[in-house]
C-alpha cells in the first residue's frame, strides 16, 4: 500500500519520472491520513473539493487538446470541461437530480438537457411500453393519426346536432311568433270564432290556426291552436286552453 499526501503546494514535492506500480491502495489529496480505511478501493482522493485533472498536453493537430476534470463539491459530482469551465454532467446527492450536457442546470428530483436558455433534444429514445414510461414524438403522431378519423366524425356529428338543434330554435320561435297573432274578434258576436297567424323568426315562417268558444252559458271558455315550421323540417305544435268562470 502507498498512501499520498498532498498539501496546499503549488509545486510537487516528488517526480516520478518513470512508471510507477502501486501494487495496493493509493491515497490521494490533503484529507489522506496514516490511518485511512481503504477497505475495498483502490484509489481515494481526499480533501476539499477533490478534483482530478486530465490536462491533455498534445501539440499535434491529429489529437484533441481539451482538458478535463473530475471531482466533487457540495454534494454535487461532476465532469468538467477544463478550456470553457462548464460542466458537461452533474449528479446532485441532495436535491436527487442530474444535469447532462454543457451548461446544464441541475433541477431537484429531475434529469436535466439544458437550462433556461440552452435547450435540447432527447435522441435515439425507444418508445415507451409502461404506463410511467416517457412517450416518443413517433407514438405521438401516430396516436394523433388514430384518434383523428374517429374525432373527425365525432365532431362532424356535433355540428349535426348543433345545425338541427339552431333549426328547433328558429322552428319554435317561428311557431311562437304565429300563436301571438292569433286572436279573436275584439267586436265580434257569437260564440265561435277562428283566427290565423303568421310569424317568422330567424329566416323560417310558421302558419297558425286557432279557435275559440264559449260554452255553458258563457261559464266556460275553451281555446285550441295548432301551428306547423314551414321550413327547416316542418314542425308542428299545439296548444289547448280552458277557462272557467262566470
């Protein structure tokens, strides 16, 4: 076992400049001590906000040049890109979420692609078979296609209904408007007498015939109606009254 030290030196206190072989444990960083547990690591890197850099010091063109770290810091672990500072994955241990790609923020209890100004794409994601599974764009558009005959016709019969039932309401109105004009002789003399009416409403005409009688001696005052739509369908409604008095 080979334990490592390391200190706030800004320049290594021993260069090894062969291979090295650690046929044990290796502890790296200021937080090694005499009496580290390795227990089953291999290698530990101690101390505050352990860090290990990859500083890539290629001079051709052939081979890339970015440098990059990995390390921990505030419960949060991460990769970083060493050239731009920004982490390219971080994986919070106390708010439960995961940040991928460059500038990603990370967002509690979440995965996150991106940030409020940087937005991505999920790619090359299968689609989903279980009910708590992410659905694709693919399944999406395809559901769509499905379900849009049987909408089509859903709503094609709603505006049947709609159509028929805007006909009802002029057809009513109509008929409404020719029993108001009905009405008996205000100078007449008999007991019989007829009335028709005319009425429109909304573009459709209805006819109304109605007839009134007294009976008993004037004690009883019976009135009958009908009235029929001339258009949209050709309703028809009736009404029937008695009075009692005298």
């Amino acid at each position: 076992m080979v334990l490592l030290a390391t200190g706030a030196v800004s320049q290594a206190a021993e260069v090894v400049s062969q291979d090295l072989v650690v046929m044990g444990s290796a502890c790296v960083g200021s937080g090694c001590t005499t009496s580290t547990d390795f227990g089953y690591n291999t290698i530990i890197v101690s101390g505050d906000s352990p860090t290990i850099l990859f500083n890539d010091t290629s001079s051709s063109s052939a081979f890339p040049t970015t440098d990059w770290s990995v390390g921990t810091n505030a419960g949060v672990f991460a990769i970083t890109n060493v050239d731009t500072g920004q982490n390219v994955m971080q994986v919070s241990s106390t708010g439960n979420g995961v940040a991928l790609g460059a500038g990603s923020t990370l967002v509690e209890g979440a995965i996150s692609v991106g940030s409020e100004t940087n937005k991505r794409r999920i790619t090359n994601v299968a689609d989903g078979v279980a009910a708590s599974d992410v659905a694709t764009y693919g399944q999406l558009l395809a559901a769509m296609d499905a379900a849009g005959p049987a909408n089509n016709a859903l709503i094609q019969k709603n505006d049947q209904r709609i159509d028929k039932l805007s006909d009802e309401v002029s057809q009513v109105g109509a008929m409404s408007s020719a029993f108001s004009a009905l009405s008996m002789n205000p100078r007449g003399e008999g007991d019989n007498f007829l009335s028709i009416g005319l009425g429109n409403y909304a573009g459709t005409s209805a006819l109304a015939v109605g007839s009134y009688h007294f009976l008993d001696g004037n004690r009883i005052f019976l009135n009958t109606g009908v009235a029929r739509a001339l258009d949209n369908g050709a309703h028809t409604a009736v009404r029937l009254g008695v009075t009692f008095g005298g």
